[in-house]
C-alpha cells in the first residue's frame, strides 16, 4: 500500500480545518436570521444595536462622512459620540458595495457584520497560538473560538450590530501582531548603524502599531492594551535584569508601536476636547508618549544598574514610582487625574453600574456558566506557559499571561469584559491541551502501536526520542537497576502521561461541545429575539401620529453650530428605549442608552420617581418634552434602575422596602420579602401607567403591619411581627393608633404585597393618589399584561404614551370627571380633584381628531355642571369658566 505524506498536505490539511472552523462559526452566528429577518428590515436584538444601524444609515447616505456630534438623541443638548468610526465605517462599505440603500437593505447588510467578525476571529487565534506554541495548539485554538460562548458568542450573533466583537477581534489582531513583534527582535542584534538588524523588527512593530490604531478607531477602550503593554514592560525589564539580558528590543518595539499611534491620532485628529481617555482627545497622546518615556526611563535606569545586586533594580523602580506619582499629584493634577485617577474609576464600581447589566462585576458562577471547563484549562494553559518560562523567559509568552491578567481583572470588575477575555480562555485552554499532548504523545503513540500489534520501537514517528541513560549512583558504581529505580522498561508507555493525554482530551472536548450546545440554544432563542411588537407598534405610531422634530435624520451637524428648529422637542423615557425611538420613531429621546440625561436634577431618573408633579413639570420643562413613554417593566421589573439612579444612598427603600416575614405560619425560620408603600404609587411611572393620570382611591384590602427595627430586632432588615388585612380608611387609623404609643424600635404602617405585574397589587394604593393635570393619554398598545381576562378584570397594556399639556383651568369644587375611549377600546374616567378652588384638565372634549377620545363633558359630581374643553383651550392654557 502506497503510504501517504502527510506533511507534504500539512498546510492544506490545516487551511481546511480552518475554513470548517471558519463556516461552523458563521452557521452558528447566522442562525437567528431565520426569525429575525422581516419584510421591514431585522428585528435587532438589545438596544445599542439599533442606534449603530442609525449611524450606518447616516453614513451611506453621507458615505464616508461620520458624524461625532448626534442630534437625534438627548435633546436639547444633542450627544458626543465617543466611540470610533471603524465599525460604521465596515458596514457602510459594505452595503455601498452591495448596492443597499434602503433601511430593510442596510439593515440585513449590517446584521452579517458581527458573524463575519467572528468568523475572521479564527484564523487570527490560529495564527497567534501558533506563535506562542505551534500549529497544533492553533488548530485546538481556532476550534474553541470558533465554539466559546459568553458575551462573545451573543455579541457576534446576526442582528446585534455593535463594534463589540470588533473590540475582540482588533485586539486580538494587535496582541498577534505584538507578539510577532517581540518575536522577531528577542534574540535578534540591534544596531542604529546597522539598517539591516533594524528593517525587519521596525517593520513588524509598525505592524503592530497600525493594529493597535485599527483597535482604537474602533472604540477608545484600547487604551487597555496600551495598559497591558505598561505593565508587561515594566515585568519584563525585571525579568531581563535578573537574567542579564539586554531590553533594548523593548525600547524599539514600544517606541515605534506607540510612535506610529500618536503619529496616526494627530493625522486622524481629536474630536473631543479635554484629556478624558474614554473619548478621543489629546489626553491618548500623553499617555502613550508617557509610555514611550517610562520604556526609555526603565532602559536607562536598567543600564546605570548594569552589574549591581539584583534587588537594586526593583527596588529603585518602587521609589522612582512613588516618586513620581507624589510629582504628579502635587505638580501636575490634571495628568495625575488622566493617568491614576482613570485607572481606578475603571477597575471600580458606583451603585448606578448595578443597573446596567453590561457593567455589573462578575461572579464565580457567571464565570462558570459561561467558561466552565475553560477556566479550568485556561488555569492550565497559564501554568503551563510559567513552567516554560522557568528556565528561560520568552517575552511573548509574558506577554499573554499579563493580557489574559488584565482581561480578567477588567472581566471581574465588569461583565462586558467576558467578550474580550473569551480569546484568553480558547487560547490558554489550547496551549494546556497542546502542551499536554507534546509531552504524552510519545507514550500515546507507544500505546496504540502495541495495541494495533505492530513493534513500536521501529516506527520513528513514535520513537522521536529515546530515553536519557540512568546515571550513576552518587558514590559512582555500577547502574541501578532499572526495575527498582521503577523506570518503564524501553518502549513501554508512561500509563500516567497517557491518563493525562485522555483526561485533558475529554476535558477539552467536553469543554467544546457544552460551548457549541449552549451557542446554538443561544442563537435558537435569539431568532424569537428583538424590539418586543408592543414597543415596535408604539413607536411606529408615534412616527407617523406626531409631530416632525424639524431635524434632518440623515444629516450630519457642527457640534459648534448647530441649533434646535423651534418646532423641536423631546421625549421622555428610559433610557433602555431612547435609540428605539430615535430609530423607529424618528424622534429624539431626552435620554439613552449611553445613560446620558438619566440622573442629575433634569434627568429621566428623577422624573421617573419624583412624587411631586411640580417637580416633574419642572424637569420636563427644563429638557424640552412633549411626550412620554413608559412601560410595565419600567413600572415593575425595572423600577430598581430609577430609583438607584435618582438617589444611589436610598434605592428602593422608600418605595420597595424588604422585611423579614416567617417563611410559614409559625415558622421560626423568616426570608426577605418585598412591599410596595404609598410612596410607589405616587411616583410618576406608576401614576401615569397604572393609574392613566387619573385620581384613584384604594378599592381592596391592604396590608397593616407592624415591625421591629432591625437594631431592635438584631437584623439586617425590619421584621413583621403582626400582619392583618383591614380596609384603607380602617388601616390608616390603625398605624396612627399604634405609632403615638409605639414601643421603643418598633412601628406600624400599610403595605401592599409585591407581585411585579403578576399581580394587580400595583393598581391598588394604599391611600388616594392625586390626578395627573398635565398629562392625556394618546396611544397605547393592544396587549394587556394580565392576559385574556374576563369583563371587570384588571386592563393595564404594555406600552403606553403620554402628551405633556398646558391644560385648560376650570373653577370649581369637589371632584370633576370626564369619561375616556382609548385607541384599544379601554374606558376609564378621568377624575380629578379640586385644588385650591380650580381644576386644571388636559383632555379635550371637542377640537381633538386624536385615537384617545373624551365621550362627553366634564362634570363635577354632585353638581350637574357640565363643561366643554375645545383642543385649543387645552394648547393655550386657557381658563373655561
């Protein structure tokens, strides 16, 4: 039989796995289309998504245009954008190639771009593993890749168009070409007067450079790596003195890489001022020319100490650097705060970031969901990588220990850092399980020639070495015995290498099959993923029934010039919605998704939760809003997130308050549970959503409790010593009865179960809640949260809009109604009492061609008077009587 040479089909063989890699990687990212794709456009997942199509829009049809100034979102002020071009500027290219130009086009175009991103994410792990171990350690690399999951795998899915997965790839790219960098000058000559010892390496380091500028034109984030580059710097200098090497390659390949960045920044120019590094401004400059002096200053330093003791150089390292940043504390602040100040804000976390799931810190049992199996290799691969590095350093491998250190630090204070640190765990993974087979396959191979019954000591393929020869006793004479020094006799394999050979195999191989099961659950659900329809109906009617902003959406503006038309406006929401509605509406948000114009005394945080609506006017007032929008999360589920933002100290507590209750009837055991208060249903969000701006007493049982403090009880929350229904009017007098004779540390008030919108415990106050008088609903969506229910159940819809209103005065007392039809088919009765002998009313009963209608008059109960409100009283504040 004609044998086969297979390294002759090497380099083909491993370009097809490759490519299966490769394809693998781009069904399984592609798989959400199958849902996602409508004859609208995509429905896009999450919400940043929708904004970048927004920009890819704006680009075609500006092309190559980019706009750094927004102003179709946080009106009046309009937004920077702070992240690059590169991204936008991929996807705008491509729909101008493909020839799409109509928002369904450009939005299918851009969905491709993430898969894509992931698929070239591949070879570029291939390539780097092979770098730092060798090809067969690539091809275990690219296949992780191309399966992990994580924020990864959701971030490259088809329909979540983000730079995200252009961060990993880009940086991924600069670390390859870094590491060839040190490679190629490790052990190479340098000499100024030499071109010949410098082509190559300047070459590879402005490589590396123009990959690092490829990274930060995407997103300014990649400031990180030029952290991760600081810090390897400073351990490898260490690492050379203490061996007596010369760190000169260090000083080329810092000085070129960070030369060509700074050269490339004042050609591409600074969009923003001031030296903030989470935008692009001057302050980049500084700090990589910063690190280009430290790399000097370390040469030097390194130099003069030639031949000392070996402690000297660390030790005169910690005093220069307590040195210099006591000079720029005092000295220069404003660097002190660019270079140290930033590096602790981002490794830190405020109590806002707990509401932005992005920004959260991550857990251990986040990180083994997500890695599982690839922790524990990835732990492997770093062990393995310092045990190689024990003897001799090799810089890159240095290199990829600090990056995979920073990543995970970077990970642990922020979750979104999981999509990054996805390539350090496929790639130290693929090392352990390289390094692993290397050292086992001998004995592997041993194994499988006896069992197949062929002499596996004449196969050369598995007798690459043969055994070092037992050296002599410590007094000399003859050998020992092999048998008693329990050597494996020749060709007999090492059983605990090949246990180890098959261990890691299976732990790999389990570790890339969970991961592909749970990308291909993942890429399954997405398919049923998107903008919610109720959302996308409100929006749709919002853009066609309101007002035109007087904004040009496709145009780009001067930061320096522009001015609002008259006729613009806001619009109050959430943030989580705000480039829902710049997308689909066509209308500008007062606040979005970058948490820009959420907390502050006019932000949407404060409105929200405000119990005052003079205090919320006032907000609204003060950004320009005609409309607001709210929804049953915002309402429930996500109540957390306004009131965290409005006040971090309080939260939820005067709104949503926890109490220790018995986990049974007589238990001793308690658990926390949650209370609405009056306080909840006085809030904006909850007067406008559940209670439509309308006055509304309390028609059920609530709860009176009475509690312990937790100081009085010893606990870290209050616990409910007693609970009985009653009736408002009863309980109220009850908490009044009890709190004037209260004992010492304890109390009584009225609660209301906690059942989000499980329960229509959120359309019940404790107490009367005052009409709205400056707010009519206008639009609301079909579904009721509650489902199917019958005649007389509760009626509350998903999404609902709001017009803010000047509203019409009527003088009178005592409560005044008037009934109203909503687009669904909903009728309720606005009620409103009396305040200080005037009402003031936003419907109107004639004049209005709006889908929510008055059916008749206004009258004052009891009274038979009876009023007629035209449209333009409402719009000019009028008074009626």
């Amino acid at each position: 039989m004609a044998h086969m040479d297979l390294k002759k089909y090497q380099p083909y063989i491993i370009i097809g796995i490759i490519i299966l890699f490769a394809l693998l990687t781009l069904w399984t990212r592609g798989i959400p289309s199958e849902g996602l794709v409508t004859a609208e456009g995509v429905n896009l997942l999450g919400n940043d998504p929708w904004y970048k199509v927004r920009q890819v829009e704006q680009v075609v049809a500006n092309y190559p245009g980019y706009a750094w100034f927004e102003t179709m979102t946080l009106y009046p002020t309009g937004d920077v954008i702070y992240w690059g071009p590169l991204f936008v500027q991929i996807a705008a290219a491509l729909c101008v190639l493909t020839g799409a130009a109509t928002r369904p086009e450009i939005m299918l175009v851009a969905s491709w771009v993430p898969p894509l991103m992931a698929v070239a994410m591949v070879p570029v792990t291939y390539l780097l593993a092979k770098k730092i171990a060798d090809w067969k350690t690539g091809l275990i690399a690219a296949g992780l890749i191309a399966v992990i999951g994580s924020n990864y795998a959701y971030r490259s899915l088809f329909g979540f168009v983000d730079h995200h997965i252009a961060e990993t790839l880009f940086s991924t790219i600069f670390v390859l070409a870094y590491v060839a960098a040190l490679l190629a000058t490790r052990d190479r000559p340098l000499s100024p007067r030499n071109f010949e010892t410098l082509k190559i390496p300047v070459v590879m380091t402005a490589l590396a450079g123009i990959a690092y500028l490829l990274g930060f034109f995407n997103m300014p984030t990649m400031i990180l790596f030029a952290l991760i580059v600081a810090a390897f710097t400073l351990v490898q200098f260490i690492l050379d003195f203490f061996q007596e090497r010369s760190s000169e390659y260090l000083v080329l390949i810092n000085a070129v890489v960070f030369g060509v960045v700074i050269v490339g920044m004042a050609a591409s120019g600074f969009p923003h001022p001031g030296l903030d590094l989470s935008r692009y401004t001057i302050g980049h400059v500084i700090a990589y020319a910063g690190l280009i002096a430290g790399t000097l200053a370390l040469y030097g330093l390194s130099v003069f100490l030639k031949g000392r003791p070996k402690y000297y150089f660390p030790a005169a390292l910690a005093g220069v650097a307590a040195l210099a940043v006591a000079v720029l504390y005092i000295a220069l602040p404003d660097i002190y705060s660019l270079l140290i100040s930033s590096l602790v804000s981002f490794f830190g976390e405020a109590a806002v970031t707990t509401t932005v799931q992005e920004a959260r810190a991550w857990s251990f049992a986040a990180a083994w969901a997500t890695f599982h199996w690839g922790l524990v290799l990835a732990a492997g691969g770093a062990a393995a990588l310092i045990w190689q590095n024990l003897e001799r350093v090799n810089p890159a491998h240095v290199f990829v220990l600090i990056w995979s250190g920073v990543i995970l630090a970077s990970t642990a204070a922020h979750v979104r850092y999981e999509y990054y640190l996805a390539a350090n765990i496929a790639l130290l993974s693929a090392v352990f399980a390289g390094a692993v087979i290397d050292a086992a396959w001998k004995d592997v191979s041993r194994l499988l020639g006896r069992g197949s019954g062929s002499k596996a000591s004449s196969d050369p393929a598995t007798t690459e070495k043969q055994e070092e020869p037992v050296r002599k006793g410590k007094k000399g004479g003859k050998n020992p015995d092999t048998r008693k020094a329990k050597v494996p006799p020749k060709n007999q394999p090492d059983y605990l290498k090949v246990g180890a050979f098959a261990g890691v195999i299976a732990v790999t191989l389990l570790f890339a099959g969970t991961s592909l099961m749970g990308n291909l659950a993942l890429a399954n659900s997405a398919k049923y993923g998107g903008m919610d329809s109720q959302w996308m109906e409100a929006l749709e009617w919002m853009g066609e029934n309101t007002p035109d902003p007087g904004v040009d959406y496709y145009a780009i503006y001067d930061r320096e010039t522009f001015v609002y038309p008259e006729e613009a406006y806001g619009v109050m929401s959430w943030w989580d919605y705000g480039h829902w509605i710049t997308f689909l509406s066509k209308r500008i948000p007062n606040n979005n998704p970058f948490q820009h114009g959420v907390s502050g005394p006019n932000g949407s945080a404060p409105y929200f939760v405000s119990t005052s609506e003079e205090t919320a006017n006032r907000i609204l007032d003060n950004v320009g809003t005609r409309y607001v929008i709210t929804d049953i999360q915002l309402d429930t589920s996500k109540f957390h997130a306004p009131v965290t933002w409005a006040d971090p100290d309080v939260g939820q507590e005067p709104f949503q308050p926890y109490f220790l209750v018995p986990v049974s009837a007589g238990s001793t055991n308690y658990q926390p549970m949650p209370f609405n208060t009056q306080e909840y249903y006085l809030t904006m969000v909850s007067r406008l959503h559940n209670f439509d701006g309308s006055m509304t007493d309390p028609t059920s049982q609530v709860i009176y409790a009475e509690y312990l403090e937790p100081a009085a009880a010893n606990t870290s929350l209050p616990v409910i010593t007693r609970t009985e229904q009653m009736n408002a009017t009863a309980g109220a007098a009850a908490v009044e009865a009890y709190n004037q004779n209260a004992p010492a540390g304890s109390g009584a008030t009225l609660l209301n179960m906690y059942y989000q919108f499980r329960g229509d415990s959120i359309l019940q106050p404790l107490e009367r809640v005052p009409a709205l008088q400056h707010y009519r609903l206008v639009h609301e969506t079909p579904r009721n949260v509650y489902g199917n229910v019958g005649e007389g159940g509760p009626d509350l819809k998903t999404v609902k809009i709001f017009e803010y209103v000047p509203g019409a005065t009527i003088r009178g007392e005592g409560i005044i109604e008037v009934p109203i039809v909503t687009n669904t088919g909903r009728e309720f009765t606005y009620r409103q009492e009396s305040v200080n002998g005037t009402f003031v009313v936003p419907y109107a009963t004639s004049g209005w061609s709006g889908e929510v209608k008055a059916t008749g008059q206004y009258r004052i109960a009891g009274t038979g008077q009876a009023f007629d409100v035209t449209e333009e009283d409402i719009q000019q504040g009028r008074t009626i009587n």
